[in-house]
C-alpha cells in the first residue's frame, strides 16, 4: 500500500474525552474515527486492518480446535428472552425496539437464545453431539456511560460460542479445550494476560473464568501468584489481600486487569427453559448441556495498545500490526533515494509477500514522516535516505528504536539481481527477529 493513496488522518492533537493511551492513539493514529459523543466509532482502513488480522488469528485458533463459525442474526426477536427469562432481569442495556408491524426486537449484546434457537431446530439426536459453534458478530450494549474508546463503547465487535453436550462432564472437557485455545489466541497477539477465577454476572452458570489484559489502566482488580498460574478477580477472592499466601506458597499481590475473554458453564440454563432437547441413548428426552465462551474483539485493539505504547504512539504487536513494514523514502525528489525505495517495495511485496506500507508522499518532510511512523506503531521502518549515496539504508524497530544498517554497492545497485539481494537480506533478517 502507498501512504500517498491511505486514508489515514492523523492527528497531534490528543481528544477532549481520550484519558487512555489506546483511545488517544487509535483517533490520533487514524486508525478509529469518533461518532458524536454517542460511544459508537468508525473504523477507518488501518483500524479495520487491524481489527481484520486479530480476527484471522481469533478464527484460525477456533477452527483448528474444532469450532464450526455461523453468523447470526444482529436483530434477535423478544420473546426468545422472553422464553429464557433474562428479558426482564438484563436491564436498560439492552435496546428494545418494535419493528413497524409492532413486533418486539432487540439489538443482541449476546447470543445464548438465539444460538439455542439455531441448535434446537436442527440437532435432535445424541449423535449430533458435541457441537461447538461461533461467531464474530457485531453486538450491542446500552451502556450508561459509554468512555474509554474501544474499550467501553456501545457497538462492538464479540466472538461469542456456545458449545452443547450430552454430559456435565463432556462440557468440561470442552471448557478445558476452549481455555487452552484462548491462552494460544492470546500469546500469539502478543499479550501479557492471566486467567482469573470470575463471577459469572448476567451469563450466568456456576463456572467462569475471565482473560485478563494486565495494565494499570484496567477497570477490574485481580490478583495473581507470580510463582504460579493462580489469578482470581477480588470480587471472587473478596478476603484476599496483597501478600497473602498462595496455594502454592508463593506470595500473591494485587493489580488491575482488562476483561478481554470470558467463558462460562452454563449447564442447562438456557437448553432447559427454552426446550434444546436431544433424544439420548435409550431415546429419552433430555436437555443440551452447554457451555459458552466470549472475546471482545474490538476491545483487544484497545488492550493490545494498552500493553504496548510509548510517549511518541503504538507498538502494535507483530500479529496486530497493519503492517508488517514500512519502507521511509526520506526525500522523493532524490532519484536514488525513489528509484531504490520503489523497486525495494515491490520486491519486498510482490516477490517476498510481506505486506508492506510505502511512504511515497511528496509534501511531508522526513522529520513528519518519521512522527507518522512512531505514531502509528508498525514493527519496522526501513529508511532509503541520505546513506543510499554511501551504500547504506536503515532498518528501525519501532519497540526499542534500535538500528540496524543493510550494505550494497552503489555503483551497481541498479542491477536488477542486487536490488533482489537487497531485499532478501531485509526479508531475512525480518523473519529472524
């Protein structure tokens, strides 16, 4: 992609209502665009590149552990809440609304009923079972208080799953596999998280556990054994206190976290009021046992950039990033300089296949074009500047802003073959680091 041709508005001034770094620097960035003052937000081209490439790695992890992905319906009709009972106990958070036939809808925050409807009408036998499916859906929330950017706003973007089951004891199994499955989500987007004993809140069930994003700037406090692998939220260990002793032996201690996954044992809460029955063995009819499992999407746009920022913009982690590299022609109207930057960006993205964002613009200064670089938070600039006369461009890690220098002969870097060298030389050591 050529910066000239991104649409990528980004800004120095820091929003009246932005106190999180994420939220300061996805609108700075141009990644994210406010609407109003409503809690709802635009996903300009690197917000939804961004957003696209959390999801692949949400999807490929789904799907390796033997998900099947459906989409449902964003609009869920009332009387299937009114079936499972939660359409009077969720609260003014959920948006109701009569369609013009005077028919009663809501805008779904989550999918327990209406995944149930979907599974109740084609799975009948213990032999369809066990079934796990998801989606990565819009939802909604009323929220009083809408703030903090993606990380608390009305309209989000959610992986919700619901898996079903013949056994109390073969839904654990599978809420053992999906635990497993979101710790490898969340180490491969490059996060520092703890899983945490929860409350199961308006979800219901008798189990849960919640992924925390570890940061300051998290809204929920946890506390966690740095010895072992315990973590709980204190509104669940409410007499813990820092210091206390784990069950390992180890001294625990508070911090703050972001809930970015939650998953439940739901058992027959849902299956049961809103007849999901399957015939067992000895044809009887009985309900689905079922689990369920949530990540906030979009939210993690905003934790992956709490947990990686500096003073000057993003860090985005290596499967996050928009981009995998920036190539910085520092000055276009240098020939060497443009003519070395273009045939690099195509060698490095046609031939070696990395997704690459070319800075071609003719009006931005290399101090600018540098600011964008740092703001925006792609793992690595490659910078054709004053050294192509020398035999020399630069390579610059955006996380530790650390150098490292490429060497060819100027005299013959016009040679179609050492503009190719050159460029495996960079791709190499990209997929070294």
């Amino acid at each position: 992609m050529r910066y000239s041709k991104l649409l990528v508005p980004t800004s120095k001034e820091v929003p009246n209502d932005a106190t999180l770094a994420s939220h300061i620097y996805l609108i700075r960035g141009g990644f994210i665009q406010s609407v109003g003052d409503s809690g709802l937000y635009n996903l300009l081209p690197l917000g939804k590149k961004v957003l696209d490439r959390v999801r692949a790695v949400v999807k490929e992890e789904l799907d390796n552990a033997g998900c099947q992905e459906v989409a449902l319906s964003f609009v869920t009709p009332t009387s299937l809440w009114e079936e499972s009972g939660r359409a009077g106990e969720y609260g003014k958070e959920l948006l109701r609304f009569k369609d013009r036939k005077e028919n009663d809808y809501v805008l779904s925050p989550t999918n327990e009923e209406a995944m149930v409807n979907l599974v109740r009408q084609t799975v009948k036998s213990y032999k369809q079972l066990p079934l796990n499916l998801y989606q990565i859906n819009l939802k909604f929330r009323d929220e009083i208080r809408p703030r903090f950017g993606l990380m608390r706003g009305r309209e989000f973007l959610m992986k919700d799953g619901y898996s079903f089951h013949i056994s109390f004891e073969d839904m654990q199994r599978e809420f053992a596999q999906m635990e497993e499955t979101y710790k490898k989500i969340f180490t491969r987007l490059g996060l520092d998280f703890r899983v945490v004993q929860a409350d199961s809140g308006q979800i219901g069930g008798d189990g849960s556990k919640e992924f925390m994003i570890l940061a300051d700037s998290g809204e929920d406090d946890i506390v966690v054994c740095d010895a072992c692998d315990y973590g709980a939220n204190v509104e669940v260990a409410q007499e813990t206190k820092e210091g206390d002793l784990c069950q390992c032996g180890a001294p625990l201690r508070l911090t703050k976290g972001i809930e970015a996954g939650h998953i439940f044992q739901l058992g027959t809460k849902y299956s049961e009021p809103l007849g999901a029955n399957f015939l067992d063995e000895n044809g009887k009819s009985v309900p689905m046992v079922m689990g369920t499992y949530g990540i906030g999407v979009s939210r993690l746009l905003a934790g992956i950039i709490e947990q990686n920022h500096d003073d000057k913009g993003c860090t985005w982690t290596k499967e996050s990033a928009p981009f995998e590299l920036e190539i910085i022609i520092a000055n276009t109207k240098n020939e060497a300089q443009l003519t070395l930057g273009e045939n690099l960006y195509r060698k490095l993205g046609t031939v070696r296949h990395i997704d690459v964002l070319l800075d071609d613009r003719t009006k931005e200064r290399f101090g600018s074009k540098m600011k964008d670089f740092e703001l925006l938070g792609i793992p690595y600039a490659l910078v054709i500047g004053k050294g192509v006369d020398e035999g020399k461009i630069e390579l610059i890690d955006r996380k530790t802003m650390e150098k490292k220098e490429f060497h060819f002969d100027p005299e013959t870097i016009n040679l179609f073959a050492n503009y190719d060298a050159l460029a495996g030389a960079v791709y190499q050591y990209l997929k070294e680091v």
